[in-house]
C-alpha cells in the first residue's frame, strides 16, 4: 500500500481557504442584515464655513459675502504690476571678478548678498563702490539690475 499524497502543509493550506471562505460568506450575511447600501446624499455632503473649515453644517445665508470677479487675482502678477513694486537700493560691491564677469553686492538696508552680472552695469564698476541697484529674481536667486555707481 503506497502513502497518502496528502501533507501537513497541504491540509493546513486547505482549512486556511475553507476558513476565508466562511469569514467572507459571514461578512456578506451581516451586510445583507444591516439592510443598508451605503451613506445618504446629506450625509456624505461637507460644507464650508466663512473660515475656509469644513463643516457637516450648511452656512448660515445671513453671513455670507460677496465678493467682484475683478477683485481677484490668481496666478502671478502682471508685468506692469511688478514693475511699479521696483525700488532702488543702495549697496557696496564685496566681490568683482572682471575676467569672469561677475561680482556680489552686499546690500547696505538688508545686509543681503546679491550676485551682479557684467551685463546688467550701466558703469565699469570695482571692489568698495558705493552703488544704486534693482533686485531681479534670476535663476538660482535674486540678481542685480541696472547697477550705478554713487558718488
């Protein structure tokens, strides 16, 4: 008489599926006894107060506030909105290399190091010279524009 094909492993992987099985198969009675199908309409709505909070509460209409469609400005600013937002600073130029054809200016208000490009200088400048200048944001920080030199 040969032996049975039948291992441990495999009885234990055989009780395991009959076990998910009957877990899913009392999974599904209770939800067939509870009866319902899902969240009504008002009970999945959310809502949101004058705050910008989410709320399960509709707001109140007496407190509501009109707002212009003009009023409002997504995305970024137009040129002409950036342009009139320029102001002149003052700074010392810390660092100029002429052969690389660039330098930094320290900033005398913000104490903030600027870089400056040969390109944007009205005016040959050197290290110590007191000048006037409009920050530029650039690819890797702000940068330096239109750079004169004061006396």
């Amino acid at each position: 008489m040969g032996r049975s094909q039948e291992t441990f492993s495999k009885k234990e992987r055989e009780k395991k599926k009959i076990k998910e099985r009957q877990d899913k198969a009392e999974k599904m009675e209770a939800r067939k006894a509870k009866g319902k199908k899902g969240k009504s309409l008002e009970d999945m709505m959310a809502y949101l107060d004058e705050n910008g909070n989410l709320t399960s509460k509709p707001p109140d209409p007496r407190q509501k506030k009109v707002f212009k469609q003009e009023d409002m400005q997504i995305g970024v600013p137009t040129q002409a909105e950036r342009d009139a937002n320029v102001v002149k600073r003052r700074g010392v130029v810390s660092f100029f290399n002429e052969d690389k054809g660039f330098g930094f200016i320290n900033d005398v208000d913000t104490r903030e190091r600027i870089f400056v490009h040969v390109n944007q200088l009205t005016s040959r400048i050197q290290e110590n010279d007191k000048v006037m200048f409009e920050v530029q944001m650039g690819p890797k920080g702000p940068s330096a524009v239109n750079v004169e030199i004061v006396q």
